[in-house]
C-alpha cells in the first residue's frame, strides 16, 4: 500500500524558516583552535570538541574544492569531501577513491560528513563541515587519529554541472589535485595569543635570499646565528614561523632550529656567513645537535606552557644553526620564475622567568653503524633504552614533565613509539605514532604532562618497511642513513642528562650475523671464525648475509642481546658510571597493548594505534579556549602576510589570531540576533497569511 505527502503552504513556509535560520545561524561566530595555510589559495581552520571535528576550507576559487585524508600520501584509499556553491545552492558530498582510481574519487553510499554553512563571494567559496573523529565506516573513511594523517587538497576554477555525482563529471580532477600534506590534526597547542609588553619581546631568525632549488631537487640550507645579547637568563615561551611569501609556502618543507654546543671558531666563521648548503656543514651539525625549535609545513608553531619556558642565556649557549629544508619546482611546472626565500622564525622571550626551565631530552639509538636494519622486510623493529641508572642518577627526585614530543625517523620508518617502564611494568605510552612521515618535523603537545620518575625506564621503539630496499640500511646521522629517536620536551631542566641513548654491542652484532670471532689487527676489519666464512670482511658479510632467512633469527638476537648505553650530560661527557654497564631488555610482568575500538565511546578506550597519556582516552581534552574565529561577513581577499596591521582576515586585533571567513563588513552580535529576529517575525507572518488563506 502506497501513500502520497501533500505538504501545505503552511509547511513549506515553515520548512522556509527553518532553512533560513540554520544559515543565519551558520553565519555567526565559528570559533577555531587551529588555521593552517596550505598554500596561498587555501586555508584550513578546525576545532576538535569531544569525538567530532569542524573544519573550514576558505580557497580562492569559484569553482569545487576538495579536502581528504590519506594514511601515505597517495590519493588511493583516500577519503574526500567535495563542494561547491552553484547559483547560490550549495552541493556536498562524501566520496572515496578507490585502491585502482583514475583520478576521479566516487560518492559514498555513507554520507558521514554534515554541512554547517557553505557560500561564494568574488573570490572565495567557503565551506564548514563536521564528522566524527572516527566514522566507523571503514571502507571509504579514514579515521583521524594521533597518528601523523595526510592532508588532500584540491580546487579548481569550474564547478561541476547540475550537481551531478557519476564519475566523469568532475572537471579535470587530476588538475585539481593540488598537494598532500603530513599533519597531525589532534595533538596540538591551541595558540594562547603573546601580549607583547615591556618585558616581552621577539627575536627574528631570518634566511637571507636563498635561492629555491629550480627542478625537482631539494636543498637543505644551514644559517648559524650568534646571540650574545642574552647576557643574563630569559625565557623563550613560543615560536612561530616567518613566512616571506605565501607562493613560497609550498616549497618549504621544515625549519629547525637546534642549539649548538660549545664556541668553535668553525661556528664563529659560520656565523658571519649568510648560510651554506648543510651538506657543506656536517662537522657543525655535529656540534649543533640539541633541538630548540620545529617547524613543518602545515605547523602554527608552538607556545610552551605558562609553568615552562625554554632558557636562552648566553653563557649557556651563544650560537644556534636554522635548518631549513626547501624542495623544488615540480617537473610539471609551468612557474620557473627564479625565487629567493627570507623566510624563518619568530621566537617570543620573556625577562619574567617562569617557574621552571624547560629542557630536551633525547632518547632513543645512537646514530651508529651497529643499528642494522635489514633488506626486504615489511616490520623492522629497533629499540633504543634510557636505563633506569641514567634516569636514577639525573632525574630529580619528583621527577620530570614531558609536555611535548618530537619523532624522528628517515624514510623507511613507519611506526615509533615512546614507552615507559617502572618497575618491570609497562604504562601506556607516552607518544604513539603508526604512520610517521620522515619529512614532517613539528614538537606535537601532550593532552597532560607524563611524569617520568627516576628509576624508570624509556624506550624509543621504531618500526620500519624495508621492502623497497636490496641492501642494509645503516644508522647515521646524514638522510641517506637511518634513525630512531625521540626528543622530548619536559621540566623543570636538569644538567645531568641530554641524551639517552643506546647501541647493540659489538658482540650481539656479530653473533646476530653469525660471526664468532674478528682477527686482530686487520685492516680493514676481516673475521676470523666460524671456518665457513673465515677471511671475509665484515661488510662482506653484511652485503652478503641471507637476510631472507635469517631475519627472524637476527631481530631475536639484537632485541634480547647486550647492548651499550649511552647516556650523556649537555657537555657531552657520561654519566659516571653508567658508560661500563651492559644493559639488556627489561623482564617485563605487565606489558600494555592498544585497546582496538571503532567508535572511541569510552574514557580510557584507545582507538588501535593511539597513544595517550595513563587513563585518557589518547584524544586529549578539546574543551580549551578557543582562539580562531570564522565570522561570515568579511573581506577573504588576503593581504600579505607580514602586514598583521591591514590583515582584515585576522581581524584588527592581529595578536589574537581571530581568522574569520565572510563576505563583506562584519555583523555586531547584537545586529545579528536582531537580524534573526526580524527574519523570525516576517517568516511567521507569512505562514499566518497562509494558514488565514487555507481556512477561507
């Protein structure tokens, strides 16, 4: 049996207010945790609240645009939204790309995204949207997670027709397609704007006109900088990026700045430079270890909190290297305008101390030969161990706070986690990440500090994919040599100890590739038992080693065996008595696993991969002050970015980081009740006059 709905003018008038107040109430205030600028056509806002996420893509174009999640990269298996305003309607869907795609994603049978607002002006479409952190459709959803995800971004100058959703009526998607960018959407500091006052001040560390590389090729480029002007003790309490130009963004991959050790008059001779290729600075990388600051593509920079601030002081440290990673013009590229860049960092210091010195701590395997990683594996596991007489001897004895962690691999790592260990049981983590991206360097903030008391133990375990390789990787500190290290950001600081590291002994190496014995005094270094292989050389060995069939046995071997730690002060000297000891893997009776959940509906539940801090739920707590605002009537035409004055985008008060997105003046919230209200009266009067009609 069939029925037919007659909907009466009374109903459609109402179903007319109701449209009409959902987009005026789009049009009021969005407030933003987080805007991000992917390149100088698009801007990417978002709040995360509970287990939902809000996004804003503000792009410069008239026709569609994009937004996606990838786990890799690629756009296969990726998860997308797209939009566009057409003759004022506004069009939204949820689609996929399919493992074999062509370039054209498809609708979702699952729509789990909802539109908030959506709209054109003469330059601008704007979209906001929200999902669920995880949508639990597993097939064509990505979820977001701690994890470092990639960002999809598309736009193009056409919309498509009639709204249409086969495939085939997306306008040139492949051209749309504009870039993938590693990001972590979750843990993050949300930007608590810097009053600038007598006591606070900013210090600007510029690159001065390095030429951006003309193909694909990438540069890496070293500028050392004195500062001496700290003769007495301040502290750093954010950095933010100094962007010359948002066309250069796209060519910027990190910058970062470390902390160099000692006064050598190679730094000195540097300094007075205006920077080198890195690669011509190895002996002062060398020196200049310690990280002081990060930032990646798709980073706001990082505000430290209010109890901690990291100290510059000139008899501590006067000279700091910037590293600044910067990749070419695409092969495709029209554009080969020859570019120099400025860019670099702004970093806020203060002469009122706060309560604690913040410092870094590196844990994780010493850049050495003796970390392996063989060929043609898909899972790789190494560990590095800050043992528990390194942390006994130089925590104090409350402990230390890690508030923030960096992750750090080359290209073949996948996974790294941070452990922590007391007393032979393991607690959750303390940072989680299942899919790292070498490129993408940014200190990401813990939901709460973790305590890490003295006597416990901390492990930097990686994971990585060597498939794609026929030789063995080795553990270095160049890019072509392998990593695993974790640097964390903690307080109150102690002297005692900077880095914590580890290295598999000798021994356990040798016996992992079967070696007995090396002959003394040979050069270059040849073995002398087991008979089989006796007057072969040791990289012999190691290039010819059945790594097929004996990987298991090798990954067995270098886990449980001995191994060296290494565990030194800022002055780079060890820790009296611990450089003799050899150190195992802990007998653990607890070890934690990740509790796999689709839906994150519980305090405590992990989502599979995730990492937060004891009795969390690895999300952190969204419901902090937000300090982003999208409003709907304002200019999206963008200025400059040095100019925060004029920048109508961020509104007058520049320091606030109030972004709105609209269309022309902004709406006082009073003119905007009012608005609502007479948009309600008139509404109503019309459904009366239609009710007054259907009664005659």
């Amino acid at each position: 049996m069939c029925s037919t709905k007659v909907f009466s003018p009374a109903a459609a008038a109402l179903a007319t207010v109701i449209a009409v107040l959902a987009v005026a109430a789009g049009a009021s205030a969005a407030h933003w945790d987080h805007a991000v600028d992917l390149d100088e056509n698009y801007r990417l806002l978002w709040s995360i609240t509970g287990q939902d996420i809000t996004f804003e893509v503000q792009a410069r174009t008239q026709g569609y645009v994009g937004l996606g999640f990838s786990t890799d990269g690629t756009i296969y298996g990726a998860d997308i939204v797209i939009g566009w305003v057409d003759n004022g309607q506004v069009h939204f869907q949820d689609r996929h790309f399919k493992m074999n795609s062509n370039g054209e994603p498809h609708v979702d049978p699952s729509q789990d995204y909802i539109l908030l607002l959506g709209y054109e002006n003469a330059t601008h479409t704007v979209l906001r949207f929200r999902r669920k952190l995880d949508t639990c459709d597993t097939a064509q959803d990505v979820p977001i997670t701690n994890d470092t995800i990639r960002i999809i971004y598309m736009y193009h100058a056409r919309d498509p027709k009639n709204g249409a959703q086969g495939i085939g009526t997306l306008p040139d998607p492949a051209d749309a397609f504009k870039d993938s960018v590693p990001i972590f959407l979750t843990q993050r500091v949300n930007q608590v704007p810097i009053e600038l006052d007598s006591r606070t001040r900013t210090l600007e560390l510029r690159n001065k006109d390095v030429p951006i590389p003309q193909t694909d090729d990438s540069l890496r480029w070293c500028t050392m900088f004195k500062l001496d002007q700290f003769v007495r003790k301040q502290h750093m309490i954010r950095y933010e990026p100094l962007i010359e130009s948002r066309s250069n963004i796209p060519h910027l991959k990190h910058m970062v700045l470390y902390e160099c050790q000692g006064s050598s008059p190679e730094l000195e001779i540097m300094s007075r430079e205006f920077g080198r290729s890195c690669v011509q600075a190895e002996k002062e990388l060398l020196a200049c270890n310690s990280i002081v600051a990060a930032w990646s593509r798709g980073s706001e920079g990082f505000t430290f909190p209010l109890e901690a601030g990291y100290p510059l002081d000139s008899y501590q440290a006067r000279f700091y290297m910037m590293e600044t990673h910067y990749t070419g013009f695409q092969s495709n590229s029209v554009d080969l305008t020859p570019r120099v860049d400025n860019s670099g960092l702004r970093l806020y210091y203060t002469t009122t101390l706060r309560k604690h010195d913040a410092g870094v701590l590196s844990v994780g395997i010493q850049p050495n030969w003796r970390h392996i990683i063989p060929p043609g594996q898909d899972r790789v596991l190494s560990e590095g161990h800050c043992i528990e007489e390194c942390t006994q001897r130089a925590f104090p004895r409350p402990g230390i706070n890690i508030f923030a962690v960096m992750m750090q691999t080359n290209h073949m790592g996948k996974q790294i986690r941070l452990r922590q260990v007391r007393q032979r049981e393991e607690l959750t983590p303390v940072a989680h990440d299942t899919n790292v991206d070498a490129n993408y360097q940014e200190f990401r903030r813990l939901h709460s500090p973790v305590k890490a008391l003295p006597g416990d133990r901390l492990i930097a375990e990686c994971t990585y994919d060597s498939t794609g390789r026929k030789t063995i990787a080795l553990g270095g500190y160049t890019s072509r040599d392998e990593t695993c290290l974790v640097l964390s950001l903690y307080y109150p600081r102690q002297k005692e100890l900077t880095s914590c590291h580890s290295i598999p002994s000798l021994p356990t190496v040798l016996h992992a590739v079967g070696i007995n014995e090396l002959a003394v005094g040979a050069n270059p270094i040849r073995i002398a038992s087991p008979p089989e292989i006796a007057g072969m050389t040791l990289e012999e060995r190691l290039l010819t080693y059945d790594w097929r069939v004996n990987f298991n046995a090798f990954q067995y071997v270098i886990r449980k065996g001995a191994f060296k730690p290494l565990c030194w002060s800022a002055r780079n000297t060890p820790i009296p008595g611990t450089d003799s000891i050899d150190a195992y893997a802990p007998n653990l009776t607890k070890i934690w696993r990740p509790m796999p959940t689709c839906s994150f509906n519980g305090a405590g539940h992990h989502h599979q991969g995730s990492g937060g801090p004891a009795g969390g739920t690895g999300y952190g707590n969204y419901n902090s002050v937000n300090r982003f605002v999208t409003e709907r009537d304002i200019s999206l035409d963008w200025p400059p970015l040095e100019d925060e004055r004029t920048n109508v985008i961020e509104g007058a008060a520049a320091r606030s980081k109030s972004i709105r997105s609209s269309a022309s003046a902004t709406m006082p919230t009073t003119s905007l009740a009012a608005g609502l209200a007479a948009v309600s009266r008139m509404i109503l009067f019309v459904i009366f006059i239609n009710t007054v009609r259907l009664t005659l």
